[in-house]
C-alpha cells in the first residue's frame, strides 16, 4: 500500500455545552463524572445536522492541509441528516468540492479508522491524490433522553483529516492498521426501528432509539481494542514499551482504564477528552486526535496506537508517527 502522510487535522464542536447538572440529578451526575469520566457534552442548536457539523470540520482540515482541493471524500456517521441520500455528496458540495466521489460508511465508532483505511487504499491507487475523512455525530438524535443508560453519554461534534500520498523522502504517517468485525453481536449496540427490517416501532418509539447492554459492550471493547493495539504493534514492528501515546475511543474512562489495565499500558500516555465531550461515536477519534495535537500532547516523531470500537460490532487500530508541520484547526479553541 502506498505510503500515506497525514496532512490536514479538523475539529467542531457546537457551541451549546450542556453539564451533567442539567439532565441529570445530582447523585447521578456525580456517578456519570466519576465512573464513566463525562462532566459535559456539546450539543446541536434545532435546526443543525450531521451534514451541517460535517461541513464544519472539513473546512478546518482543509484549510490545516493548506489546500481547499481533495480528490474524495468520506464521512463516518451513525446520525445520517436522512435514511437516503447519504450525507457526504452533500457536504462535498458545500466545501466547494462539486463532482468528485463522496460516499457515507457507517462502521459505528470504528467508522473514522475505517474511512482511514479505505482513504489509504484510494491512495494506493493514485498515489497523487488527496481524501478528505470526516467523522460527524449528532449523537443526541438517536438517544432517548429518559433513558439513563444512553444519555448521559453522548454529545454532537465532527473530526476531519486530510490524507495524502507521501513524497520520494518523506516521513510518512501511517504504519500497520487491522479492522474487523463481529456481526453475532449486532444487537449490543443498536437502534431495532426504522430500517428496512423494522420501519416503524412495534413495542414504543424508545425503538427509533439506541439501546446498549453496557456490560456486554465494556467486555468486548476492552477485549478488541486490547488485541487489535497489540496485533498492529506487532504488525509495525513495534513493541508495546515502544509506544509513546495510545489514542483509544472515547465512549467510557472506565473501558479506557481497563484497556490500559490489559495491556499494562501507563494511562497517563492515553490522551483523553471525555470529560468535555463525551462520547462522539464517528467523530471520536479525529476529535480526540485534533484536540491532542493542538493542546501539544501528540509532539511530532511521537509512535502513537489509534483504536477503537464500535456497533455491528467493528473494531480497527493503525500506527502512526505523529507528523511534522502539521498545524489542528479547532473550533472552539481549547486551553
């Protein structure tokens, strides 16, 4: 596969910040902050979409790329704006980008890691080509706010990166990546109404809602995040006492604790942004990235691990060494 730069690093955030003391009581709020590490959340105004967040953070990759121009672009998201058409045909629109190929991938949480791995191959292909992957969340459309086990947990937002081929000479940024999936777990994480097999809810309209069986997804995204960091650090030739940061989904401290438990990996090189954001499915990863490169925690040269995990179920992990040059644009800019 062709060497791969990372070239453009985006974020966007909506501007409503909403704490745990406004949807929550106080002992609850307090358990939420604790065990599973969230104190806030962004969400959308009435009105906003996925398309509308999705656009957002592409214009700050691309404008951190020092190019306005990609040859394709994909957009991870659970929250399409629509069943039908998919969102990113018209966010290319948005940015400018009229005519190239733009294409949606829902892989849960693992979705922005995915569109890294299919950019990497549309790279392979033409190896002068530039992707765009966005991963956009307006999380609070599929979470029922009575249900304590999903809302306190989700908040709005969008990550964006630009990829491209690297020069004769260059550092590139990519290493090894694995993927994978497990579709006899499809239910532990899952919205059972309003697709082709259930359009409309039988029981209530909490089935337009997402549902998790939360113990059942802490067992395997500890178990897959552990052994695809592992498999891709072997893979690159790394070892683990090697890493400098491990950059893992950001859907619960308590299975980031754990992961660094299983793997005996310092959780002080795990960068986190949990606390105000919450978890972003699609956007998690490349909002994490962004806010970590621009607060100096990834320094270039760093060897870093990206994992994560998500519904279906997915998981994906790549390697990579933290680029030079490369600039995060950020909304809103954090201290």
């Amino acid at each position: 596969m062709t060497q791969t730069v990372l070239c453009g690093l985006g974020s966007w955030l909506p501007p409503t910040v909403v704490e745990n003391s406004e949807v929550m009581t106080a002992e609850t709020a307090d358990f939420v902050h604790r065990r599973i590490g969230i104190a806030r959340r962004h969400r959308v105004s009435p009105g906003t979409a996925t398309v509308d967040l999705a656009y957002e953070a592409g214009v700050r990759a691309l404008a951190s790329s020092g190019s306005p121009h990609v040859d394709a672009l994909i957009v991870a998201t659970t929250t399409p704006d629509r069943i039908c058409p998919a969102t990113a045909p018209e966010v290319a629109s948005r940015l400018g980008l009229t005519g190239i190929p733009a294409f949606d991938i829902n892989a849960g949480c693992s979705g922005f890691l995915y569109g890294c791995k299919l950019a990497r191959g549309l790279i392979s292909s033409d190896p002068s080509s530039r992707v765009l992957v966005i991963g956009a969340e307006c999380a609070s459309a599929m979470i029922n706010p009575e249900d304590l086990n999903t809302a306190p947990l989700f908040g709005d937002g969008a990550g964006a990166a630009v990829l491209r081929g690297a020069g004769e000479g260059e550092a590139v940024t990519f290493g090894a990546s694995v993927w994978g999936s497990d579709g006899t777990l499809a239910d532990i994480i899952a919205i059972p109404a309003g697709g082709s097999r259930r359009r409309t809810p039988t029981a209530s309209e909490s089935e337009l809602y997402l549902h998790m069986r939360g113990g059942d997804v802490l067992r395997n995204a500890v178990q897959r995040m552990s052994d695809a960091a592992l498999k891709v650090i072997a893979s690159t030739g790394w070892t683990l006492d090697e890493v400098d940061v491990l950059l893992a989904h950001q859907a619960n401290a308590a299975i980031t604790r754990a992961v660094a438990a299983r793997l005996g990996f310092p959780v002080h090189k795990m960068p986190s942004n949990i606390e105000t954001v919450g978890n972003t499915a699609a956007a998690s990863v490349p909002l994490l990235l962004a806010h970590a490169a621009a607060e100096g925690t990834l320094k270039p040269g760093q060897r870093a691990v990206i994992v994560s995990f998500g519904s279906g179920v997915t998981w994906a992990a790549t390697t990579a060494t933290w680029p030079t040059n490369l600039t995060a644009v950020i909304h809103p800019e954090r201290p």
